[in-house]
C-alpha cells in the first residue's frame, strides 16, 4: 500500500464579530476566502475546513497553492 504525503500550510485568519453578533473570518494569502461561525470555536472550525476545501480545489485543478508571506496586523486611530 502506497503512503500518501501530506504537507501542513499554515495561514493567518482574521477573525472579526459582525453585526449578527457571529464572526466572520478572512485568510488574506488566500483571494475569496471567506466563512462564518457563531462563535469562536465554530469559527475556526469553519475556516480550517475551509482552507482545507481551498486548498484541496487548487490541487486537484493543478493549481500553486499560495504560501503565506508576512503578515502584518496593526491597530490605527486617525483623527478626522
């Protein structure tokens, strides 16, 4: 029987609680990714499937899977 190699990605989500008072999630390296839970907990669990579904997409159609390059998360007030 043949093993399979599986490698691990990593990608940063953005996690943010909307209007529903649920999250809605991002992964800014991969374009269109977008999920929902409503808490935390489903959250993750939505966007990791997610990821897995994306990712699983790009490799069957032959596709680059995108790696992750810096990301930056900054908080900024400006004055109007």
């Amino acid at each position: 029987m043949k093993e399979l190699k599986q490698k691990i990605y990593q990608y940063t989500a953005l996690f943010e609680r909307n209007e529903n008072n649920t999250y809605t999630v991002v992964v800014p390296s991969l374009p269109g990714l977008t999920t929902e839970g409503k808490n935390l907990e489903d959250a993750r669990a939505m966007t990791e499937d997610a990821i897995q579904c994306y990712l699983e997409g790009l490799k069957k159609a032959k596709e680059k899977i995108p790696q992750e390059h810096d990301v930056a998360h900054m908080r900024l007030s400006v004055k109007i």
